[in-house]
C-alpha cells in the first residue's frame, strides 16, 4: 500500500510500475521481407543486405555477404544484366540503386585486398562430388560444394576455367586480368581443376557417376543452331557466337563492309560491336523491341540495356520489331535482306506468336547477314541423359530426371535466359541439392514475396541521383579497354545510403524516435541485421506508429491474439 | 529479459542505457498515438537533464502523474490550468536569485496557452523571464472531453461546436498565436509539427541557446479528437503543414527569419479526410464544399503571408526536413 | 530603538530582514506600500531579491508558488479583490504544502466598491489551508512577519499575516525594528525538502485518486491543527530574544475576576482597550485579541473562557445569510465547555466604517439582553436604506 507523500508527490519514472503493454490489442514485430532486389536476383545475391553493411563501412562483410551468394562478384558487376535494379524499388521513385557497381566494386576490392572466401576447406573424408564445366555455373556449384564440405573435382576441356566468360565475352566487357584474378582465388579454396578434361573423350558419364558421390553438368551451349531463311543459307554463313569466339581467342575478325546480325542477345550486341570496332556498317534486326521505359522485360531485347544503349553510341544500327522474310542473293553471296515488321502477338488460341505485316517490307543492303540466336547444347558424353533434346530438362534444383545423383544447369539447362547470374544460381543451388541428395533430405525453397514499394513510407527518403560510372568515350572504345569505368568508393557509398532497405530494418531510428511510449529500445549502436531495436511490450500500447512510420517496412503489425500465452 | 534479436541484456538495463536523456518514461497513460505524449518526450529529450518544468493543467499533467506515479525524470510541478507561465516565471526568478543555471520550462496545451493561461503567459514574455514555453497544440480541450478552444480550426467539429442543420462546426477562425505570441517582440518564438521530430529538437535547443522568453507551439494531433486512427497521428501532422494549414515558422524578435518551406503544397482535403473532425465536410451539401473552399483558402492565405511554396527542393523544407538515414539521427 | 514608521514600511523593512530571494506581487490599496516600499530597498541594493512585478494578484501568488517550489524563500502581498483573484492559487499552495508568507491588508470586498477596511477578504479564504494570524497593531505586523516564515518553513504551511488595511497599514507608529542579526539567529536560512532540483526530480502536483484524496485532507488538516504549537513556539522564542510577544494563540487582557470578556481580531483590540479605560464603570471585563484564527484555537479559547458568563464577539467581516464567522466558531468551542457562556456576535467596522470608542458599553449591553445575541451588525442606519430593503 502506498504511504501518501506530503503535497502529493511522486517520485522519478515511478510510472514504469504501470505496465500499459495490457492494453494492447495489436502489437509490432520485426518482419523480414524480401527485398525485391533479392528476389529478382537469379544468382540468389541479396543486395540489401550488403548495400546496409557498406553503408556502416563494413566492406569486407559486405563482400562476405555477397559470395554467401554469388562467389563471381568482380564478373557479375561486370557483365551481369542487373536484374536486381529492374526490380528496385527506388526505380520507382526516382532512379534504381546502381546495385551492379556496388557488386563489381566490392568483387574489385576483395581481388585488390586479397580477402579470402569465408571458405573451410573440405575434410579428407568428405563426400567428392563431380562438376563438369568450368564457366559461372560450374565455377558456382564447386564453390557452393566446397561451402557445404564436400570435396569437389571440377573438369573442363579448355586449359583455363571460366567457360563462356573466356571465350565470347568480349574483353571491353570484362577485362581478363579480372576474369583471371577472380576464377583463379575461386579455385585456390580447394576445388580440384581438371583443364583439357573433354567428357565423353577424356572420361565418361559413367565414370563419374562411379567415383563422385554426385555430378553436376554444366557444359553450356556449344553447338550452333540451324539457320535458313526459307530454307536457303548464304554460302559463307558464320554464327555470330562463331565469329565472337574467333575474335575473343585470336583479337581479329574477317573484315566486312557491311553486315546485319539478327537476333537481340549479348551475343549479337557484342558481336555488333566488335565488328563496328572495324569500321563496318553494321545493323542489328530484332524482333523485339529495344529495351527502355515501358516495355516488359519480356517484350525486349535479351541484351543488356547498357549494352544496347553503348552499341548504340558507337553507330551499331538497330531494326527494332523486324524480321528477315527473305535473303537477297546474288548467286550464293548475300546482297542484302528485306525485313519485314514483327510483333509478337498473342494467337486466338492464346498461344505467343510472332506475326509478319504485309506492306512493311524494306530491303537493308548488306555484305553479309549473321545469325546469334542462340546456341544448344554439345551433346558429346551426355548422350544419354539428353535423349536427343537440345537442353536438360532439370528442374529448379537441376535434378535430372530419372537420372538420380545428375543435376544439370548453367545454360545447357532447358528455359535459361542466357545470363551469367542466372547460371550461379543454377550452381548454386544444385549445389543445395547435391548436400540434400547426398544427405537424403529434400531441398525446401524458400519462396518470398517482395515486398512492394506501397509497403514502404517514401516521406522519409529524398530524391537522390544516382551515381553514374564514367564511360570511354566513342572514339577511345577500341582495343580491349573495359568501357564501363565503376564506381569510386564515395560514390559506391553514396548508393548504398540511397538504399530504401526494402523489407529490413534500415537502423534509421524512426520507431526509436516516433514512439509516444518509449517502448521501442535501440540495443547496440549501429546494426544492419535487424537487431538495431527491440519492442517492450511491457509498455507498447501497439498504437501501430511505428509500423506506420517504418520507412522500409520492416515493422507489422500483428493481432495480439496470435501472441496469447506466448507473452 | 528481452529474449528478442537474440540480445540477453535485461530490458530494464537497456532502457536505462538508452544513448538519449529520457525526460518522459514509459507507463504514462495517454491513449494510443498520442501527439502530446510524443511531443513532450521530444521536448524533454532534447532539453536535456537540467531543466525545471512548470506543466498546466491538461491531459499532459494527467497521463504522466496519476499518483503515486510519475514519467517524468524532470523536476516538475503542476499547479493550476492558468498559471503555467507564472509559476514558471517564478522559478526562473527562484533559481536566478540562488545563482542556478537549470532552465526553466513550461508546458500547456492550447486551452492553457491560446486561452485561460494567456494573460499569465503574456505577463511572462513581458517581463523577459528566461523560460522556455512549449505548447502542445491539439486544437481542443481534449482532457475534458473535445470542447473547442481558441486554437480550434475553421468549420472542425467539437463536442460544443457540433455540425448540425443550423451550423457546419465551429464558427471563429484558429486564433493567430505565434503572431501574438512574437508580437510581444520577445527573442525566439516558433512553430514545429510533432510530424517533424529533428526541427522539434533543433528548436528547443535554439531557444535554449537564448537568454530571455521563447515559445515554441508544437501542433500534437490527438487521435481520440481529431477522430483518426492512433498510427496515424504522423501522417496527419506532416499533412497539416504539407498543406498550409500548419505553417511551420520562426520569428525572431516579431521578424520571420524561418519557415519550412512547402516542397509540393497538397490539397487541405488530404489532410481533413481522414480525420473524423472533419467528416461533415465531405458530405453532399453545398455547405460543406464553402467550408473546403474557406479551409482551402485560409492555407493558401498561410502559403502567401509567410512565403512557404519553395523554389528548389530543399532539405529543410516540408519533404526533406524529416529525411533518414541508415544509423539514424545523432542524439546528443 | 523605537521609530515612527508607517505600517506598510514597517512590514516591508519585517520583510527585508527574512531575506527573502523572490518578493512577487500586483498593485492593490492598501497593500502598494509594503510592496513599494520593499521596491525602494531593492532599488538602493539593500535587499538582494528578485522582484517580479506581475499583471495580477493571479500570477503573484504563482509566482510566489512557483519561486518556492524551486527553493526560495517567498513574499507576496495583496487585499481585498486580489486576494479573491488569488483564492484558487491559495489553495493550490495550501495544497501542495508550499511554505511562504503573505500580508493581506484587509480591505472590504466589491460590490460595491469600497477601498476601506474591513476583514472580508481574509475570511473569504480561510478554508484555504492557510495559517491566519491576525495583528493588533503594526509591532505586531513586524513581529508575526518574521515569526510567520519560521512557521510556514517548520510547518511547511503558508502563512497569511492579516493587517487591517489603512488602520494599520497607513498609520504612524511608533516601534520597533528589529536588527538582522536578531532575526537571523531567529530565522535560518530556507531550506524546501521537495524543491524541484534536476538531480532529485520529484513530480509534485499530481493527480490524486478517491483512495488517497481523503487522506491528503485529513493530513492537511492535522498539519494546521499541529502548527499551533509551532505558532506558540514561534512566539515565545521571539519574546525571548526581543522581548516583545504578540500572544501566541491568543491573547487576554483584563482581571481575572472579570465574567464578561469581549474578543476580537486585528486592530479594534487596541480601540476596546483604550475604551475599558474610558468605561472604568462598566465592571470587570476581559479582553481577548484572537490571534490564530487557522487555525483555530479551540484549547486554548476554552481555557480562558472558563468560568465566563458572556463572551462577545466582535468581528469586522460576515457571513451573509448565516452571520457571524468568527462568532459562530466561538460559540462552537465553548458549547463544548460543562458552564458555557452565552455568546453574542456583532460585526461592526464594515468598509472602513468607523469604530469608536463608544461601541464599548454598546457591546456590554447584550450582557443584559435575555438571550444571546446570536448576530447583528452595529451601527446599520436603517434610513439609509430603501424600505423593502431594510
């Protein structure tokens, strides 16, 4: 019982004696959501969580977080189609975080520090498990394998690692030195190389299967695709992918005045580029559309928006929405082309098709007409699990069907887009997989929504440009100068605080701040990991402002009666 | 033990390490999403431990000090409705004559500042007392209930100026204060909006930078008065100033020398909809349409007389002035 | 050494001599000179004090609330209007146990208007939770000033000093001013337990629930009816080392054989005094200056009392509807007693109206009347009055 004070008064924070917490018909919690960067990240990277860990000048967890993911960091900030900054949020409010040069710059800095991967090298005894192809997805499965502590032999049959990012992408793109730098630390955590180890010639499928645990296919897509126009086919018919890797590997090209490579991947941009670097004419005949604002991802080129946008710069020619109707000849030598306007369109059964306009032909006058659409996989040693398909049929995991102990990925795998963070995530997770299939438990996904920008509070962000990389100019694009200059460490800073932290607590202090109820409490000083505060729910009357005012949308609200007898 | 983020340090151990001056604790009383009680704490916050406060009658009082009880971890006094001024002028001469430097403050919501009180405040800025007068404006007598005050705007509804077939709320403008209030030609008087919490406390440490009166009228949206949900209670401050209606200012010695400027001034209809107050001006019936119009136009009138419509995008002004940042605000 | 001051310098010098840190108060006759004359102290640097000149009685008495409770010693001053202006500060300092002294130069209360004295304004409050001492004469007003801060900071109660307004306060006497260090080794210096101090922050002033709220009255009662030994001591103490006492509680004056006694409160005792000397014929009587009237001295009046057959009560301010208030508490206590005099009221001396010596034998009369005088206000010249108002 109280002993009634002289005047009536009351003594300091006595109140807290008053716990309002039972008040609460609703109480706040924490709630993780997806970034939508993360999500639309194939190679699984989650850009949030490294761009909060810059942005408290944490680098070097930074760059931990990012090859948790993706361990080709230095590559995909380079050549990678940034998925991630189509999804960002920010783009919606005014210019997506430039996520890519964040990448590249931590994959930079960790070649230039010397940082190891966080990797424990594998015991003697450990499971061996087999990966074919050294390119993204290959390199990304033994890495994945060697994470998870299994031993890992990885064959290819070129004398160096690196698969499709040695021989097609051109250097411009993806300077050697970095390809080198990064494949070679890759493979020092204790992969095992196999160089000039061709499957089917060097040793077999079945081979493998007897002494690995678990093999990983990834020999991407070597053998060119048939091409006619109406069945008729120029007598001196390169493939874009052909010529690319000629060039690549020797640096020269047949010389051309003019050509039109048809198809609208990285490899006729690249090839356009490359050929226009020789001074010819050279035009680029999609029947997509070229990639900017409004148009859906897939109603447009394959290529790299950055990309096309450069091609475009150094004077390559796009024929947008146009297809070849019929090749000009002159006895076997082409002469030039008429295209026609095509539009994919949806059928009356509903199915996509591609559909001509009569009364839109025009006649494009070139020397020579090169098709880059794409390429299959090179059936040699795999025989057998293809059955006469162009591509695996795997499923999400890579699992072979009917092939237990075969997973299969990378751009050989059926439905690839092509891309080099879509084939780590490939790696990746077969690698997830193998361990399943090893241990004999399931691999579960995980499947997150992203959480969209109307769950965000944007009173709280201003508008911001965002940083831009210098490029070469025009005229200095020749050779293999990389065009694309990064980003410098302020500016890579500056991005990472434009950041909205989708879905995470972005440590801004606001709950701390906004609460009439001194019931949000900060428990260390700076943390990007969500752990920043914590709800006394001794006092949270769960008025829910907090959760309003979350500028990231990492506060919800949730019915106190879900929590009854757990409080 | 909170046993949440994995952290094992006791609660009560962490509350009491938080890197900020805790001048109004947990377990007060006020509803869900109060303004006031937000307002109060930023103010005791950025004030500081050495501080002295003088609080009038009003909800602030009773929520903090149902006795044996107190949040408050400032000494501080409430006396009566009207006389939060004095006493606070009292105290300043108290502990000047005894030599002490604490600062003296006084708190009163709109009913004790705009009206019963006003004569006693007056008094107080007359006679230069060093004290800093905060009010917590939320535009009605709330603690008895919603009855209307001087500081109650155009057309709202309160339980003595109820909307019906004869009137659409209340009759008589929101009374001027700050003007009245710098008229006294004083050093320092302000207006801040609880929707922006680092000008509250940019403000009360300028006014505490100076020697002599200043006053600092912070517009605290009460949910239960003002008829909206108690989340809410940010977006409709930052609405008020975001249209005019709230002109956020400071006036130096009667001068304008600041204002928040208004990035994109939004329509008063933004910020009346969602409050209950204003309900019966969303109604068909031509009426209401004047009372939005004269609502509409007595914010543009704000825009104008003070010159809020910015130039450029400015990061003090109504959308940047509450911009965050990963690792927060720096308290001192 | 004795000096002719005027009452209201007299008191502003009582004042000065207390050191108090904060004098806080507003313009009202015939209180402005003991605030003017402190102001002239100030001025010529031999007082060192805040003073804070406020725009109504309403601020001064929270100024002065507001000056202690931050750990000053206090003094304010009024009458009349500004003490009714004051009355829900009165209580308020009451209430939260706040120690500081006022004078109140009592003054008639408007309407209609009167400046002149009479001692309705002070009586109007006395349910304030205040101590009410009342002075004879101006040494007096110097003695219960001083006395009074010792009181209010042991007791922890305000102290109302009533000095009747222009009768004292206006008038020339000639008395005595007592040195510093008298007063200082009478009055040491203010110490408040729960002034506000930033590294002990108590709350004072909060809300009280019914559970506690009956308990706060009845602690504040018991700390008025305590203080009487305070206000005894304060007394006694002071005559020790000034010689000078003003009577405690109360004070009698007259032969012990005496069966009629007259009391009253303020200056008429020193007119009833000089009238028993004018009325040797009139007999015995006794003469009892009530000085305490919060509280109020129900021991102490009774032990005097004994033995009485008439007690009459003469008071300068009234209960309309009801009568007397003083009275009406005398009759209360005695009746107590196992032979209770019978007691007669009269309120004379309304507004500033004359009380001359002759009220004497006029009072003793009511000894003859068959019954008590249970109210009646002398001198009320019923002519001057409409006839449906008489």
């Amino acid at each position: 019982m109280a002993i009634y004070t002289r005047g009536g008064f009351a003594l300091p924070e006595t109140s807290l004696a008053s716990k309002t917490g039972t008040w609460r018909l609703q109480r706040p919690i924490h709630r993780h959501s997806s970034a939508p960067c993360h999500t639309a990240c194939p190679a699984g990277e989650d850009p949030q969580a490294y761009l909060a860990q810059v942005a408290e000048g944490r680098w070097r967890e930074a760059w931990e977080t990012l090859v948790a993911a993706n361990p080709l960091p230095a590559i995909t900030g380079r050549v990678c189609d940034h998925p991630c900054e189509s999804g960002c949020n920010r783009g919606q409010y005014d210019e997506a975080i430039a996520i890519h040069n964040v990448e590249r710059f931590l994959g930079d800095q960790a070649i230039r520090e010397g940082w190891a991967y966080p990797v424990t090298p594998p015991s003697v005894n450990a499971h061996r498990v087999a990966v074919v192809g050294a390119g993204p997805a290959g390199l990304s499965a033994a890495y994945h394998l060697c994470r998870l502590g299994y031993q890992v032999t990885l064959l290819d049959m070129l004398p160096e690692a690196g698969g499709t990012l040695r021989t097609a992408l051109p250097p411009y793109r993806l300077p050697r030195e970095v390809l080198a730098q990064e494949t070679q630390r890759l493979l020092a955590i204790g992969i095992e190389f196999l160089a000039h180890h061709a499957l089917g010639r060097d040793v077999s499928l079945d081979e493998l299967c007897a002494d690995y645990g678990a093999v990983f296919l990834a020999p991407g897509r070597q053998q060119g695709r048939e091409w006619s126009v109406d069945g008729r086919v120029p007598a001196d018919l390169h493939t874009g992918l052909r010529l690319l890797q000629e060039w690549v590997a020797v640096g020269t090209i047949p010389k051309v005045k003019s050509a039109a490579i048809v198809g609208g991947g990285n490899s006729a941009v690249d090839l356009a580029r490359v050929l226009r670097k020789t001074g010819a004419e050279v035009h680029v005949i999609t029947h997509d559309a070229l990639p900017k604002l409004g148009v859906p991802p897939e109603g447009a080129m394959k290529a790299i928006p950055r990309e096309v946008k450069q091609a475009q710069e150094e004077g390559v020619m796009f024929h947008e929405h146009r297809g070849i109707q019929r090749l000009l000849l002159r006895g076997e030598r082409v002469v030039g082309v008429e295209m026609v306007h095509m539009k994919k369109l949806p059928r009356p059964d509903g199915s996509i098709g591609i559909v001509p306009f009569e009364g839109t032909e025009t006649v494009l006058h070139v020397e020579q007409i090169i098709p880059a659409i794409g390429q299959v996989v090179l059936a040699a040693g795999m025989e057998r699990i293809l059955e006469g398909s162009p591509f695996f049929a795997v499923d999400l995991w890579g699992h072979v069907a009917n092939h237990p102990g075969v997973f299969a990925g990378g751009d050989a795998r059926k439905g690839s887009r092509g891309t080099v963070s879509g084939a780590v995530g490939d790696g990746r997770r077969a690698a997830l997989a193998i361990d399943g299939y090893l241990k004999g438990v399931a691999t579960v996904e995980h499947h997150t929504e992203a959480i969209p920008l109307e769950s965000l509070n944007l009173n709280y962000f201003e508008h911001e440009p965002r940083a831009e990389e210098p490029l070469l100019a025009v005229e200095q694009r020749s050779g293999d100068a990389e065009v694309a200059g990064g980003l410098v460490e302020p500016q890579v800073m500056a991005e990472s605080l434009r950041c909205f932290s989708c879905g995470m607590c972005l440590a801004c202090d606001n709950c701390w701040t906004l609460c009439p109820d001194q019931s949000v409490l900060k428990i260390k000083e700076l943390a990007s990991d969500g752990s920043h505060y914590v709800f006394d729910y001794d006092y949270c009357k769960g008025c829910g402002l907090c959760a309003r005012e979350c500028p990231s949308g990492y506060i919800v609200m949730e019915d106190e009666l879900l929590f009854a007898g757990r409080y | 033990m909170s046993d949440l983020a994995g952290t094992l340090i006791p609660i009560v151990d962490l509350r009491r390490n938080q890197p900020r001056f805790r001048g109004l604790e947990a377990g007060h009383l006020a509803c869900l999403g109060c303004g006031q009680a937000l307002a109060a704490r930023l103010v005791t916050e950025a004030a500081g431990p050495d501080v002295v406060v003088a609080n009038a009658t009003g909800c602030l009082e009773v929520f903090t000090t149902a006795w044996p009880q107190s949040a408050w971890r400032v000494p501080w006094l409430h006396s009566l409705f009207e006389n939060a001024a004095a006493v606070a002028s009292g105290m300043e001469a108290a502990l000047k004559a005894q030599g002490k430097s604490a600062k003296v403050l006084a708190f009163g919501g709109d009913g004790g500042t705009f009206d019963i009180g006003f004569q006693a405040l007056s008094g107080m800025l007359e006679r230069g007392h060093n004290v800093l007068y905060v009010c917590f404006d939320n535009e009605a007598y709330m603690n008895t209930g919603v009855q209307r005050s001087s500081s109650t705007p155009h057309a709202a509804m309160t339980t003595t100026s109820p909307p019906g077939k004869a009137r659409m709320g209340k009759r008589h403008l929101k009374k001027d204060i700050i003007s009245i209030i710098a008229a006294h030609n004083i050093p320092y008087a302000a207006t801040a909006s609880v929707a922006y919490p680092s000008d509250i406390r940019k403000k009360v440490r300028r006014a505490l930078e100076i020697d002599g009166p200043a006053f600092i009228n912070i517009h605290s949206p009460c949910p239960l008065g003002w008829g909206h949900d108690g989340s809410l209670s940010i977006e409709v401050a930052r609405l008020a100033v975001e249209c005019g209606l709230f002109p956020v200012v400071e006036l130096e010695r009667g001068a304008l020398t600041g204002t928040m400027p208004l990035r994109a001034p939004r329509p008063v209809t933004d910020y009346l909809k969602p409050q209950q107050r204003f309900a019966h001006l969303f109604q068909n019936d031509p009426r209401a349409r004047e009372e939005l119009e004269h609502l509409q136009a007595l914010a543009d009138y704000n825009i104008e007389t003070y010159g809020l419509r910015g130039e450029r995008p400015d990061p003090l002004d109504s959308a940047g002035a509450d911009t965050v940042r990963r690792g927060g605000v720096r308290w001192a | 050494m004795l000096q002719a001051l005027e009452g209201s310098q007299a008191i502003a010098q009582a004042v000065a001599l207390c050191r108090p840190q904060v004098v806080a108060a507003y313009p009202i006759t015939p209180q402005t000179h003991i605030v003017e004359g402190l102001a002239r102290l100030i001025a010529d640097g031999k007082l060192q004090c805040e003073l804070v000149s406020v725009e109504s009685e309403f601020s001064a008495a929270s100024v002065a609330l507001g000056a202690v409770a931050a750990g000053s010693r206090v003094y304010t001053a009024s009458a009349s209007q500004g003490i009714l202006l004051m009355s829900e500060v009165l209580y308020n300092i009451a209430g939260l146990r706040v120690p500081l002294v006022m004078t109140c130069a009592n003054r008639a209360v408007s309407a209609p208007l009167s400046i002149w004295n009479d001692q309705q304004d002070s009586m109007a409050v006395r349910d304030a939770g205040w101590i009410q001492l009342y002075c004879a004469d101006n040494q007096e007003a110097v003695d219960t000033t001083v006395q009074a801060y010792r009181i209010a900071e042991r007791t922890e109660l305000p102290v109302m000093v009533c000095v009747d307004g222009f009768t004292l306060t206006h008038t020339l006497e000639p008395l005595e001013i007592p040195p510093q260090d008298q007063v200082d080794a009478f009055l040491p210096p203010f110490r408040f337990a729960r002034a506000l101090d930033p590294s002990y922050p108590v709350s004072s002033g909060t809300l009280v629930s019914p559970e506690y709220y009956t308990e706060a009255r009845h602690a504040h009662h018991q700390a008025l009816l305590r203080a009487k030994d305070e206000i005894v001591a304060a007394d006694s103490d002071w005559a020790v080392l000034t010689g000078r006492a003003s009577g405690g509680l109360l004070q009698v004056d007259g032969p012990d054989d005496a069966r009629v006694a007259i009391l009253t409160l303020g200056s008429v005792f020193g007119t009833l005094l000089d009238a028993r000397e004018e009325y040797p014929q009139l007999g015995p009587v006794k003469l009892i200056k009530l000085r305490a009237f919060r509280p109020f001295p129900v021991e102490a009046l009774q032990q005097v009392c004994v033995g009485l057959s008439d007690v009459i009560v003469l008071e300068r301010a009234l209960s309309p509807g009801s009568g007397g208030i003083a009275g009406a508490e005398v009759r209360a206590a005695l009746a107590e007693l196992p032979a209770a005099p019978r007691v007669h009221n009269f309120a004379a001396g309304l507004g500033g109206r004359d009380v001359p010596l002759d009220i004497y034998p006029r009072l003793l009369a009511a000894t003859q009347s068959a019954s008590p005088v249970r109210f009646a206000i002398l001198d009320v010249e019923l002519d001057k009055l409409p006839v449906e108002d008489r």
